[in-house]
C-alpha cells in the first residue's frame, strides 16, 4: 500500500482513545497521511470483487496446471525410483557395516559415524518420498480448494472494527 500523498509505504498501527483502540495505516516518512483500517479494508475488498473467474478461464486454467503436472510427472515418477534404488543401496550398506562390526573388521567409532551418517541419509529420502507423495496425492482436489479460495477473496477478508466497543 502507497501513501497517496507522496508514494511511500503504509504501514499498520493502533492507537488507544474513547475507550477503545482504533486500527490505522500511515505513511512511514511522516507526512502526516492517516487512513483507518476498516476504510482501507473496505477499498481493499471493492478492488478484490472487481476481479471474478469466468467459468471458462477457470476450466481452461485447470486444464493448463493438470496438463502441466502429468508432464513433470514422469520426472516425479524417475525421481521415486531414485529414491527406492537409493533406499536399497543405503539398506544393504547398513547390513554390511553391521556385519563388519561383528566381524571385528570396523571399530566402534568408524561403525557409529558411518552408521550415523547412512542413517541420515536413509531418513532424508525417506522425507523427500514423504514428500513428493504428499505434493502429488490429490492434486486436483487441491486445485479446487485453491480455485474456490480465489472466486472467495473478498468474503474471506475478516473487517477490521472501526467503532470503538459501546461501554456497559
């Protein structure tokens, strides 16, 4: 938000008075420019009901993002079976490094870095297939709920209170 008097910055703050505190944006190099926030909030709302999705565009704008996620998906599926070559070798690592330790062929402080360090790197693809499940899973699900947040916007918008609460 720009100052309308000399295109600085607004910034938040509250003042206490009447019995109430009241909610304000004012300009931050001082010139003295104050707007409250249910006024701006208001404004902000009128300009959000301006913009709406035809039913068309948002049909074709999912269409794009669907389009555009089956093709990184076979990027996503190479990825998955990276991660699950990667799982097994760092397994049979562990095994190995196991059986060496009871075999007296790697000391207790070698076993427990390289045990350590096999183990994280086992519980980072772990994370990143967690991951990647949970950002392909239900994708278009997610895309409605995204969609209907935008056509939503302005009703989502919570009013700032610009009346001080009447005293009992």
């Amino acid at each position: 938000m720009e100052c309308p008097r000399c295109g600085s910055k607004l910034t938040a703050s509250s003042s206490q008075g009447n019995g109430g505190k009241y909610y304000y944006y004012h300009c931050i190099k001082g010139c003295k420019e104050r707007i409250t926030a249910g006024e701006l909030n208001n404004s902000f709302v009128k300009l959000l009901k301006q913009y709406t999705f035809r039913s068309e565009v948002k049909d074709l704008f999912k269409k794009v993002v669907m389009n555009t996620l089956k093709g990184s998906s076979k990027d996503i599926n190479s990825r998955l079976q990276q991660i699950i070559i990667e799982t097994e070798k760092i397994k049979k690592r562990l095994e190995s490094l196991q059986d060496k330790f009871i075999d007296n062929e790697l000391g207790k402080e070698d076993y427990n870095l390289l045990k350590a360090k096999y183990t994280s790197d086992l519980n980072k693809l772990t994370k990143e297939k967690v991951e990647i499940n949970f950002m392909t899973n239900d994708i278009s699900d997610q895309l409605e709920f995204c969609m209907g947040v935008l056509e939503n916007l302005p009703g989502l918008i919570i009013p700032v209170q610009t009346e001080p609460p009447i005293p009992v």
